[in-house]
C-alpha cells in the first residue's frame, strides 16, 4: 500500500512510526508525506494552482532531501490513499475549509483517480496552553475538539471521503483514560507516546488489521510497557467507532 499526505506537521507526526508498526505485522506499507510546517488547505491550494516545488518529501518517516511539487507527487505514482487535513489553528472553523478543500480534492481525483481519498482528522491543543486559551479562546481542549471534530466530518461528506483517520479523537481518549501526555510542545505529539498512538490508529483505519499484538517497539522517546498498553486499548476502542465505505 502506497499512501500519501498531503499535509504538515501533524501528518509528519503521524507517519514517523507507521511503516515500521506495518513492517512489524510483515505488511508492506509505505508513506509519503508533503511537508510545509503549519500549511494550511488554502496554502496547499495556492501550491497547486503554481506547481512549484514547495514541499520537502518525507518517505516513512524520514526526510528525503527532496523538493517536490503538488503535481509531481500526484503523478509519481498510483496511490491506494491520499489523505487531506487543515492546518491545526484553522481545524476548528469549517469556514476555513473552503472553497480550498473541494478544488484541491478535485485536482486529485483528476491525477489519481483510482486513490481513496481520506480525512486526517487532526487533534486538539494541550488543556491550559497558550495555544488554546489565548490565541484561540478556547477554555477546554475538549471544546476545541468537538469543533474540529464538526469540521472534518463536515469535509469528509463535503467530499465524499473514503474514511476519516481518527487521530484526534485517539488523543482525547488517551487523556481522558489515562491523562497520559500526548503533546510535546502543547501542540505537536510527544516523541514517544504521541506519535506512536498516531501511527496505531493510521495503521488500523488504514489496513484494518488489529493492533493488540504488535510488537513494534523502536520509539524516539520511550514508553513505558503500561502506556503501550492504553493506547492500544484506546486505538482499538476508537477505531471500531470508525468504519471505510466500500
């Protein structure tokens, strides 16, 4: 399975540990992420419409050194999954959305239209930051939650989507079962823990496959076996709440 994000950050997040959590169940699963930090739809939208070569492509979690354009990552080669997201402090507001979001999945389908198209559905900012309460006005993560959770199911109709990638929601369960730390900066996900419990639910929505008895276990910060243990539970939990159209 060939997937690509076209993303930011979070996307890098997400991917940092993916191939290897595949890799680890024998399942050949390679990820291509088009990375401009904090890159917003109406950016990604601009890049399109100027074909330049704005992104630096990353390849199952690493950088590869190389600068790429919208078009020619499209056309690199026949993709299974091209996942789509909003910038973090625009995922909120569904106004932001659009009308970036139906031109830039249009262009796709026009350059790979056998690819599914999914929704990343981003996360939440850390309960009592900076980022939450003062430049966005939010008083609770949860709060912020529940809109970006509107916005993306809102985009995924909007579109048409295969299926959403329920990161954020993950992260809300981990907190509230275990208040475990997801974020590392109040905003990106933690090395360890984070990015693991994003590469789990990636893993799942994406291949279906349970997640319970993987043993990968090459992080960049460590977890402990206990936390490996909640987010496998909450992964799972979530994960049946979600479901891929047919």
């Amino acid at each position: 399975m060939d997937v690509l994000s076209i993303g930011n950050s979070f996307s890098e997040d997400s991917q940092r540990y993916l191939n290897g959590i595949a890799k680890t169940d024998g399942v050949e699963l390679n990820t291509f992420n088009l990375f401009i930090g904090g890159c917003s739809l109406a950016l990604h939208y601009r890049n399109m419409l100027s074909e330049q070569r704005e992104y630096t492509l990353q390849m199952n979690g690493e950088s590869t050194g190389f600068k790429v354009s919208l078009k020619e990552a499209l056309l690199n080669r026949e993709w299974d999954v091209v996942t789509v997201q909003q910038v973090s402090n625009e995922s909120p507001y569904y106004d932001t959305y659009q009308p970036y979001l139906n031109h830039l999945v249009k262009y796709i389908r026009e350059c790979v239209p056998k690819a599914e198209i999914a929704v990343h559905q981003t996360w939440a900012y850390e309960q009592d930051s900076y980022r939450l309460n003062v430049e966005l006005g939010y008083s609770s993560h949860t709060d912020m939650f529940k809109d970006i959770k509107l916005s993306y199911q809102k985009a995924a109709d909007e579109i048409d989507a295969s299926f959403i990638i329920p990161s954020g929601e993950v992260f809300q369960s981990i907190i509230a079962n275990s208040a475990e730390k997801v974020h590392r900066d109040t905003f990106h996900a933690s090395l360890g823990l984070g990015r693991y419990a994003l590469g789990l639910i990636w893993y799942a929505v994406l291949t279906g496959n349970n997640v319970k008895n993987n043993t990968f276990s090459c992080f960049d910060e460590e977890i402990s076996p206990a936390q490996i243990e909640t987010v496998k539970r909450c992964v799972e939990e979530i994960y049946a709440k979600y479901s891929r159209k047919k």
